[in-house]
C-alpha cells in the first residue's frame, strides 16, 4: 500500500505540473470516486470506497486517435490499490444539447494494471474479505458514458475491470463502478 500512496501521490502533483510545460504531455486530468469491488456486477468480497486520479495525453496522432492513459486507485479500507496503463477512444454521440459546446459521449479503455491486493486467499479466513487475483498483473478495461459541459468540463458514469484473464489461476476479477470529473487544462 505505501508503494501506491507514492505512487498516487506523484501522479497529483508531477502529471499536472508537466501540461504546463511547452511540450504538452497531459491534456486532460480526471478524479473518481467509485464503488469498490460492486455488488452490481459480480461477486463483492472487498470493503470500502475508491479514489481515482488518471492523466490523459492528447490523442495520439489525430484528433480521432486513442490517447495514453495513466491512473491509480485507492481504496479507503486498506483494501486492492492500483496503478495502471493503457489507451482510451472517445465518441461524442450527440452535440449542442443545452449549449454551443457541450455533448455526450462513449469512452473505453483497455490496458494493464499493477495491485497490491491478495494472489490466493482461497480456502483461508481472509477468503471473505479479499478477492484472490492470481497475478500481480492484470488486464485493466473499462467505459465510460459522460456528458461533456465545455472544452474543459465533463462527468462520466465509470465502469472498471481488472482480472488476469483466466491466464492463471485463481481469476476472481473485480469490478469498480462510479463517477468521475473530468477537466482538460
């Protein structure tokens, strides 16, 4: 847990203060608050609620391309953190709503995660409490559905997925649902 808390720590204050640089890196910084391991989808063993931050750099070779992502999550009861990577697309669905520059939007994410949760707990007390993820890497996917107020300002519905993909066993993915704030600075 310490090497995550650094880690999140980090991406707060070193990932905004590089967009300011000339050379862009970040075009947009988001914060979440998520239901931890939902009931809504799956099996919920683990507790608490979950904080996010990502960094998305601007799309990669056209206004259309995916855009890197970076991001972490801690979870308020001592319970699986983690750090991750990957890319995310975007498609505005509807335009000029409620104003001149606003719009809905679509967003998914594909890409690998590092946690600090439990590998096996099968078979022991802490079965009840943890999920047994299997490997310290995991697949990390996700979507969003989310209405853009501005250039600046969005809010999206957010669905999170990480399991190892049944490449070893146990595979109790875990899933994470909740909101998120999006700004592009």
């Amino acid at each position: 847990m310490d090497f995550i808390a650094r880690m999140f720590l980090g991406l707060v204050i070193l990932v905004p203060g590089s967009a300011l640089a000339q050379g862009k890196i970040v075009e947009e910084v988001r914060f979440g608050v998520y239901q931890h391991d939902t009931p809504i989808v799956g099996t919920h063993r683990e507790s608490g609620a979950d904080f996010g931050f990502e960094a998305l750099s601007p799309p990669l070779w056209s206004n259309s391309a995916p855009r890197f992502v970076l991001g972490g999550i801690v979870n308020t009861a001592g319970k699986t953190d983690q750090i991750y990577a990957g890319f995310a697309g975007i498609w505005d669905f509807a335009h000029h709503i409620f104003s001149a520059d606003d719009a809905f939007f679509l967003e998914g994410m594909v890409g690998g995660a590092w946690h600090d949760g439990k590998l096996d707990v099968r078979g022991t007390p802490l079965a009840q409490d943890w999920k047994s993820h299997g490997s310290r890497f995991l697949f990390h996917t996700g979507f969003d559905v989310g209405y853009r107020f501005n250039p600046t300002w969005s809010i999206a519905l957010t669905f999170f997925h990480i399991s190892n993909a049944n490449f070893t066993q146990p595979n109790q993915g875990m899933n994470d649902v909740g909101l998120r704030l999006g700004m592009r600075i």
